[in-house]
C-alpha cells in the first residue's frame, strides 16, 4: 500500500474522496486496490531490471509524462497526453465509460495542434499506413483495405424508441430507402456485441472538436473517441480540434461520437495495406434523441470522420428540427458583381458526386462576377432575428471525390490541395505525385504509376488507376477563393436555393420554382444517377429528395412539413430553382458545356432573385429563361432541345415522383406537397401535344 500512495500520491481509502479531481472512481474496493498495487509493485520491478541506458550515457532517453486513470473493469489507464482532470465532469464521465467499455491501452486527449499532427503522421509513416508525397508540401497518400473503401448505407442505423419517428409509414410490402431503423434493445445488442474490448492494445484517442466556428451562434461542439489515427488527422482538417472547445463547451451537453476500426490486438483477420477495419461487422448506428454517434468496422472517412454526414445531417437535422434551422447537403457560394459590388449568396443541393465542389469553386467562362467560396458539401441555415435566413459551413476542410478534378474541371480545388492534404485510394506517380482518371492530360504520358491496389500501371493500361470513390482531404483555408466571410459566426445571407441532379432526359438547364411550397416539393422530387460514393453501382437513376436520402436524420415527411413551416413572418425566404448540367443529345453527348460556363446559369438565378421582369416564362413545371435573356456570349448551343420540356417525358415523372411518395413516405406526405403534385400535374396534362 505504500506504493500505492508513491505512485498516486495518497492512501487508497483515500480515494473515495479524491475521486472527482483525479478521475479515479468512488466504487473502489479493497480488492481492487490491493491488486492495483500488486500491478504497480510488479511493473516497477520490471523497469529496474530491465536497465536500456548506461549511467554515464547521454540524457536522450525518449519519455512522456503518463498520468492515469483508473476504471471500473480495466484498472489503471495511462493518459499518454492531456489533463484529463482538466475536463468538464460529463466529458470525463462519457470519456470514463467508453474507455470501461473498449479497453484501450492509453488514453490520448487530441489538442489539434500541428506538433500533434506531425508526431502521428511520423507514426505512420513509420508503419507504412501513409506514404509520403514528396512532390508537394506535406502531403501524403492511404491506401484502404479494398473492402473498406465507401459509405455503407445498407449499414447505416437510426435507433428512436418510435419506428415512425424515424422513417415514413412505406407502403406494406415495399423496403424504405429514406433511413432505417432499429429499436432499441435490438442497437443495443448490436453495440454490446461489437465493443467491449474492441480497442484493446491501441490508443483511445478523445478528439474536441467543433462544428462551425468555435463559440458561434450556429455551432455546435462533439466530442469523437477513435482508435484510429488516420481519423485523428482527418478530423483535425475537416473540423475545428482545438482546446478551446473545452473551455466553450463548459458543462453543457455535447454530441457524443464513438467510432472504432473493431480490430483489438492481437488482430484476428489479415490486416491489408496497414489499414486495420472489421468490414463484415461494420455499423454505423445514431440515437438522435441523445445526440449520439456509434460506428464500428470501418475506418472510411464517410463512416469514420463522425462529424461529416453522421453529425451535421443526420444528428444535426434532429437539432435542428427542435431548435427551429436546417442542417442541408448543400454548397454555400458567393456571387459578387464586379460592376455594381453587390455580393449574393446562393445554397445549392445535388447529390455527392454531381458537382457540388465544382459549382462552389468556379472559375466564370464570362466577366462580370466574382466567385467565392464558403463551404462545398454541408450548409446549416437559420434565421436572424431580422428574419434573414443566414447559413454557414460547419466544415473547416473538403472532403472531395478525386476522380474527375484537375486543372480544367476544378483549377480552385486542385490548387487548394497542393499541401497539407492526405490522400485517400488515389494512384502514385513516379515522381512522387498524386493520380487518378481525368489526369491524363496533366501529366507526361509515360509517366510508370502505381495504383490504389499498390500495382503498375500506366495510362493506356486496362483497369483503372485510382478507386471511382477515392477522396482529397483538404483544409478549406487553402482554397484560394476561400471567402474572407467564411468563417463569419453568424453566416451569410442566403438568396437563393438551387436542386439538381444528373438527369440525362427530359429536365431542362434550368426553371425557378412558383413558390417556397413548389420549391419544396421540386427539391422533394430530387433524382440522380448513383455514384460511386456510396455502395450501389450502375448509373440507375435513384431517387434522392433533397439531396438527403442518405442523411435523413428522421422521417421524411416530418422533414418536409418542417421545410413548409419556414414559410412564416418575420421569415424572409430565399427563392428556390432547379438545375440540371447533365442533360444530353440523342448520340449521348452533353448538351450544356457546364463547369466555368455555369456561370451564365448563376447570372440568371441572381436576377430573377433581384426581381428582373421580361427574363422569364412561365412553364408546366415552372418559370424559365427566355433564350434573349440569356449570356449565351462565345457559346453555341443547342437551346430549344436543351430547354424542351417533352410531355409524355413530364407525364412519366409526375406519376413515377406521386408513386415514390405514396410508396416511400405515405401518409406522411404533407398535404401541402400533394397539392403541389396534383397542380403540377394538370399543368403538364394541359400542355401541347
């Protein structure tokens, strides 16, 4: 007992009291103490015996200061960094339980500091679980297991003690696609199934991080446990990990995200490419009514990185439900005119992979605006106290699928991750740079690659070099058309809300809704082809209302009466449009050119939202441009079949669209959208032959 008090410094009866300042918990007993000892007395036996340094050697011995705490079932944790004692009580008690339940062998509490980071990348580079980049500045390339390489929506849970809560009333015999639930006990079997001891022999990292800038009016805190380092330096990029959210948080309530690869040493199964997960016992689970995050198996940034999707849509949505804003997968964009000097802001909804990033980071094909980027994936959007709905980006880097990006699509994008990124399933060149499809042009042809599968490979060659999902991390700051707002607390004003989708037929470049009730149902009616970011393949075309299908944090249908009810005084509501840049000839090929010449399509947007008359007609499905109207300068198109609005087309998707409502959503679907079909309906009904 008396090393004990040397180790700890006080008697172990002591401890009852001590409890709340050191982190040691009331229930110790006189067994458990005896045997802590026990412990103590036998590992210092060990170091004197085992003497690595001669007493007359240098003073390099490597060290940390390691604190303990000690849990219930574990005994003693080493702290290898931070002051746990330093926390607020319900981080230590959320933090206390999880490291009762997982068994890590340390504990290390995250500062988000760049020392921190380059300690860990050492790390793995050491492992061989990064790669280093050497033609760039501090960027570095992962490469996953192949079995861990996207979203895993088949996997993704939402647990409510209400079904209905949670997902629409579906028609019987048809499978919901807009979330899924479980109950409660059976998640929580599931959980108790998959965690205890599930970091045994790796560090439990506790990550602080916010969701918007650190204290403002629209962000939120979380609170992420790990054992993974690649989410540690991901996280560090794509949110806010600083001290200070410590010190903001105080004693209030926190999201709670606990996230594990589920490969406890010694691993069971064959670790490949350094990258340890557990992908036939993947769960990504939510209980939104607790604020909490559980996801186990993958180390993917989609499933790993718990503030992206699970936190600022699925979560985030819940709260703002209740709190009365939105949580959006949209774009927020800057459109200044340089003439006038007159600045909008415009969100917009597509899909992943439909162009988000490219549209937020535009270079214009024409003068006269001035673009600049907030955020190209997640937007929170919430009234002022004038009424003015104002939006930022919870993010703090993008997250962005790589294939396709380079110098024509994206110049913006590819300039921002010219350092201080990390790579993920991405080719290697030769000279140490960074590949994937729709780099052809931008490096010499004989240039030898290796592919994300680790293989030689040259352009030309069968296969393809990177994974269709693989992924840039980069931190906002870098993009050189960051806004100077964007880190504003309060947000930006929004003028505008645009959805859209890849639809090869039918749905013209462009139309403005009638109404924020039209809007809400068009955005309703969302669809696209599938992409290779979550787990389908093909080019089907999916239903995807509002660009949330995958994120919905509880039912849709209350999600839409949600949307309706913002149309209330002092509310001041941004018009809502349509776009589409995918649309193509009957020989396949794209009838609108899009990337810098979307411009033109933003030009006409931003003047139908400052009131011009004579630029618009009114259509079936709502209002579009009249072809005078438009900047059409150094551009050939084909505009009558671009904008052509074919019947039968439009009668097909009305009766397909009230099909997947009636199917999807039932009688949940407000009765303000089944007005907005039925109107829309006999419309297109009346129109030309």
């Amino acid at each position: 007992m008396d090393l004990f008090k040397q180790q700890y410094g006080h008697a172990p009866e002591d401890t009852w009291d001590m409890g709340s300042q050191y982190g040691y918990m009331p229930w110790l007993g006189a067994d458990m103490l005896e045997n802590l000892a026990e412990r103590i007395d036998t590992t210092t036996r060990e170091r004197r015996e085992h003497k690595m340094t001669s007493v007359f050697g240098k003073e390099e011995t490597q060290f940390y200061e390691v604190h303990n705490i000690v849990v219930q079932h574990i005994g003693p944790i080493p702290i290898a960094k931070g002051d746990f004692h330093k926390l607020p009580k319900k981080c230590q008690k959320f933090i206390a339980k999880w490291v009762d339940i997982c068994a890590p062998r340390a504990l290390y509490i995250c500062d988000g500091s760049q020392g921190e980071a380059d300690e860990i990348i050492h790390k793995l580079l050491e492992r061989g679980v990064l790669t280093s980049l050497p033609k760039y500045e501090n960027n570095f390339l992962c490469r996953t297991d192949p079995a861990d390489v996207a979203r895993v929506e088949a996997k993704t849970w939402i647990s409510t003690k209400e079904k209905y809560d949670t997902v629409p009333h579906v028609r019987e015999g048809v499978k919901g696609i807009l979330g899924q639930w479980i109950s409660e006990p059976d998640m929580e079997k599931e959980m108790n199934d998959r965690y205890p001891g599930c970091m045994a022999g790796r560090t439990m990292f506790v990550i602080p991080f916010s969701m918007g800038p650190i204290g403002g009016p629209i962000s939120k805190i979380g609170i992420q446990l790990t054992d993974s380092n690649y989410v540690l330096l991901c996280m560090k990029i794509m949110t806010r990990v600083s001290p200070h959210v410590w010190e903001t948080l105080g004693d209030n309530d926190f999201v709670k995200c606990v996230h594990s690869v589920g490969c406890p040493r010694p691993v069971q199964r064959k670790v490949i490419n350094h990258w340890p997960c557990n992908p036939e016992r993947i769960m990504i689970a939510h209980r939104p009514e607790q604020r909490e995050i559980m996801s186990y198996g993958s180390g993917y940034g989609g499933n790993s990185l718990l503030g992206k999707k699970c936190f600022a849509l699925r979560i985030a949505s819940v709260i703002a439900r209740d709190e009365g804003w939105l949580a959006e997968h949209m774009l927020i964009m800057g459109l200044q005119n340089e003439k006038t000097g007159e600045e909008k802001f415009i969100c917009a909804a597509f899909p992943s992979a439909c162009g988000k990033t490219n549209l937020a980071m535009l270079e214009p094909s024409i003068p006269g605006y001035k673009v600049r980027v907030v955020g190209d994936d997640i937007a929170w959007l919430k009234f002022d106290k004038e009424g003015t709905l104002r939006a930022i980006n919870p993010e703090a880097g993008f997250f962005g699928v790589a294939p396709g990006t380079n110098f024509k699509t994206n110049p913006n994008a590819m300039k921002t991750f010219q350092k201080n990124s990390i790579f993920t399933n991405v080719a290697e060149t030769a000279d140490g740079g960074f590949f994937w499809e729709g780099m052809e042009d931008e490096i010499d042809k004989n240039m030898a690659i290796t592919t994300w599968l680790n293989k030689k490979w040259h352009i030309g060659a069968p296969g393809k070099a990177a994974h269709p999902n693989s992924r840039f991390t980069a931190p906002a700051s870098q993009c050189p058309i960051i806004h100077p707002d964007w880190e504003k607390p309060e947000g930006v004003p929004i003028s505008a809300i645009i959805f859209g989708g890849r639809r090869p037929t039918g749905v013209p470049l462009v139309f403005e809704t009638f109404s924020w009730e039209h809007g809400v149902m068009v955005g309703a009616c969302v669809k696209s082809e599938a992409t290779a970011a979550a787990e389908f393949k093909g080019k089907m075309i999916m239903h995807d209302p509002m660009a949330m299908r995958p994120f919905m944090g509880y039912n849709f249908g209350n999600y839409l009466q949600h949307w309706l009810s913002l149309n209330a005084k002092p509310h001041k509501l941004p018009k809502i449009f349509h776009v589409n840049w995918f649309r193509v000839d009957n020989e396949g090929s794209f009838l609108w050119p899009g990337f810098g010449d979307n411009i033109r399509v933003l030009d006409w947007v931003l003047r139908r939202c400052a009131g011009e008359e004579g630029i618009a007609e009114k259509s079936a499905i709502g209002y579009v441009p009249t072809k005078a109207s438009f900047n059409l300068t150094n551009i050939d198109l084909k505009w009558d079949e671009l904008f052509s609005l074919p019947k039968p087309y439009w009668l097909d998707d009305i009766r397909e669209s009230k099909r997947f409502l009636e199917d999807q959503v039932g009688t949940d679907v407000p009765k303000a959208i089944w007005k907005e079909i039925e109107d829309q309906e006999k419309r297109i009904q009346a129109m030309a032959d």
